[in-house]
C-alpha cells in the first residue's frame, strides 16, 4: 500500500470515529423523546417537568452548554484529549440512563449526556476539518452529517423492534448508545493528534486571545453563522411539534407507519447529503448551493401554508424538506464554522456557535405548545419565515471556500 494510500485511509477512518458523534447527538436526542413519554407514565411527571428535562437534554441547552465549555477545553489541551474522554463521561450519563430508577436519575442522566454530547461537537468537527484534505474538505464533514441522520433512523428502528417491552425496551436502546460510546472512547485512543492544533502550541507561534473573536471579520462570521443556522434550527425544533399531525394526515398515525415515513426522510436526507453536498461542495460555488437547498425547503415549507394537507402534499413536503435539508443549513454550518476561524480558535468558535444556536432552541421550546394553539396555517406561514430567514442570511453572508486549504481562507480573511 502507498503512502498517499494509506494516508487517505487513516484520514477517513479519523473521520468517521469523528464524525460519530452525530451519531450519538442525534441518536440521543431521538432515543431521549421516546423514553420520556414512557417515564411520565410510569413517574406521573408533569408536562412541565418533562419540558424542562427535555430543555437541558442533548438537544438545546445542555449540548450549548457543553459545546461552549468543550470548545474552549479543546483549544486549550488538544482535540484528542476531549474528543476520547468526553466519551467517558457520555458513557457516565447514559448509564444512568439505562439503570434509571426515579425521577432524579432521569434528570441529571440528560443533563449530563448534553453536556458530553455538546463538548464533543467542536471537537470533532474541528478535527474533520483540519485533518481532510483541502480539496475533500467537504466531503469528509458531509460524512460527519451522513452519521447524523443515521444515528436516529437505527434508533427508531430499534424502539418500534422494542415497543412491546416498555421502559425496558427504551434501556436497551439507551443500551445501544452506551457501547458505541465506550468502543469509541477505546478506538479514539489509536488517533493521531490535529497536526495543525500542534503547529499552534509551538513556542513561535503567537495565538490570539480569545477576544478578537467578537471584532470584525470573526464577529461578522459568528453572527453570519448563527444567524443562517439559528433559523434554521428554530424550523427543525418546531417541525417535530408538527410531524405528528402530518403523519395522522397520512394515515399512518400508528406506530409503525409512523417510524417507516419518519425512517424514509432520513434516508432522503441521507441521499442528498451524499450524492449533492459530499460531491459537489468542494467544487462548485459554496453560496449558490446553499440558496438552492434554501430555496427548496422555502417551497416545500410552503406547500402546508397555501394548500389543504392531501397526502401528495404532505410527501412532497417531506421529499423537498429533506432533499433541501441534506445539502442546506446544517451541513454548511458544520463545513463553515471550521474553516472561517485560526486553528488556535476555531472549536472556541464552533463552541460559541453552537451554543448560542442550542440554548437559543432550548428556550424558544418552552414556547412551541403556544405557537401550535395558533393553528396549523399560522404555524406554517412561522416556519416558512424561519426558514426564509435563514436564506437570505446565509445567501447575503455566505462564504466561497472551495478547494481552499484552511491556511489559504485564513490569508484571505486577513488580507
């Protein structure tokens, strides 16, 4: 084997041990929503408590929480030291998880799996980035993005496989999120440190403080990106509020049907993540397939604010919004906040990113039950804003990055 052979190996190989932390993040957030139905029965917990459980999860504000303090740590001690033992401590939280026998359990579990979850984030994506080669930068991140959509359609599979078995069937796919955590941490082990993290910790080199990301070219990037992805995001959370009544619409109210159109999207966003983002996002312009993808979701979003929900309708929403969404906001957001920061900065930059936009989603859910009370129409037309406005953000800001080597964009940015 050659050296460039073997090399291009090792590179994917980092990616996916990586990129699987969206696996997890996704998967805990899926596996999260169906466990805590099923203990609210069992405990009686309120709607309230629930929400707030739910809030400070691995899906708003303590994955933000986490990725602010992990990004930082990540700058400081190296991505290997984070990305294998935050592991430890996602396996510490989901382990109470799957042993959880009152509701305190229930509570400090998710907390502490958001946390985990959320530290894992910038440094994972960090990593990816600086480790891709320049001109597959793209692809290696759309792999990370791959992993994400993956994570929650095993997830559902599993639990439709064990809904006859209760809280116990919702252990064992905690379960199952458990051991890739603990097999990761001890595969993790094996991988290199960032080459370019290392080049910033040499005695010449000067790193900037942590400051200047809040002036100029860094503080527009920051706002460009939470902006495109913040929107974005608000859809995605409100949208799960929303999936429901168009499942009851397509008569597949059930639970099956409901898991089969539900694990099809994924697959649709799966798709389109591979055969456009991963293909064509280190080669063409960066910014106009970024409108495109908007463009699509604005329409698909659409169609449930103008017309009655037929069930042509309701498929094509489903077909647009993740054909749109695989190659859209989130797979650039990853790309882009990795490549518009120093080395010395990015995953405190990423950190910062994704939590603002995380715990921004975190209290804008205590809202969501109010929103929906408006009326299905109302809420589209809402979406179909958020989504508009994450357009034209990203489509004012966007950058053109591809084929560039992270040094190049950095030459650039500073002029």
């Amino acid at each position: 084997m050659s050296h460039d052979t073997a090399q291009e190996k090792d590179n994917w190989r980092n990616t996916i041990l990586a990129g699987l932390a969206n696996y997890i993040d996704a998967g805990s957030i899926v596996a999260g929503a169906a466990a805590l139905a099923l203990w609210q029965q069992q405990y009686g917990l309120s709607n309230d408590f629930v929400g707030l459980i739910a809030a400070f999860g691995p899906n708003a504000i303590g994955a933000g929480v986490g990725a602010l303090i992990g990004g930082w740590l990540c700058d400081k001690l190296g991505r290997k030291r984070i990305y294998q033992w935050d592991m430890l401590v996602y396996a510490l939280g989901m382990a109470m998880l799957v042993f959880a026998v009152a509701p305190w359990m229930i509570v400090i579990g998710f907390l502490i799996v958001g946390l985990a979850v959320g530290a894992d984030i910038p440094a994972s994506w960090s990593l990816i980035a600086e480790e891709a080669p320049d001109t597959r930068r793209g692809k290696h991140s759309g792999v990370a993005q791959v992993l994400w959509y993956l994570g929650p359609v095993v997830v559902l599979l599993l639990s439709l496989a064990l809904t006859d078995l209760g809280v116990l069937g919702a252990r064992i796919v905690f379960a199952h999120l458990l051991v890739i955590a603990l097999g990761l941490m001890l595969l993790r082990r094996k991988m290199k440190e960032s080459r370019r993290w290392e080049e910033t910790q040499k005695a010449d080199v000067v790193r900037p403080p942590v400051s200047i990301l809040f002036k100029g070219r860094y503080l527009t990037a920051i706002l460009g990106l939470v902006g495109m992805y913040g929107f974005w995001n608000l859809w995605a959370g409100t949208n799960g509020f929303f999936f429901p009544y168009i499942l009851q619409t397509l008569g597949t109210a059930d639970q099956a049907g409901s898991v089969a159109i539900q694990a099809l999207s994924f697959a649709i966003g799966m798709a389109s993540i591979y055969f456009i983002f991963m293909r064509f996002a280190d080669k063409v312009n960066q910014r106009r397939l970024f409108i495109l993808s908007a463009v699509i979701q604005v329409l698909g979003m659409a169609l449930l604010a103008v017309f009655d929900l037929t069930i042509p309708v309701a498929l094509l929403y489903v077909f647009l919004l993740q054909l749109g969404g695989g190659f859209g906001a989130q797979s650039f957001f990853q790309l882009w906040s990795a490549e518009m920061f120093p080395t010395a900065l990015r995953a405190t930059a990423q950190g910062l990113c994704f939590a603002v936009v995380r715990i921004a989603l975190g209290f804008f859910s205590f809202f969501v039950p109010a929103l929906t009370a408006t009326g299905f129409t109302t809420l589209a037309w809402i979406l179909v804003g958020f989504l508009a406005m994450s357009g034209i953000i990203g489509a004012l800001w966007a950058p053109r990055n591809e084929g560039k080597s992270l040094e190049q964009i950095q030459r650039e940015r500073e002029g």
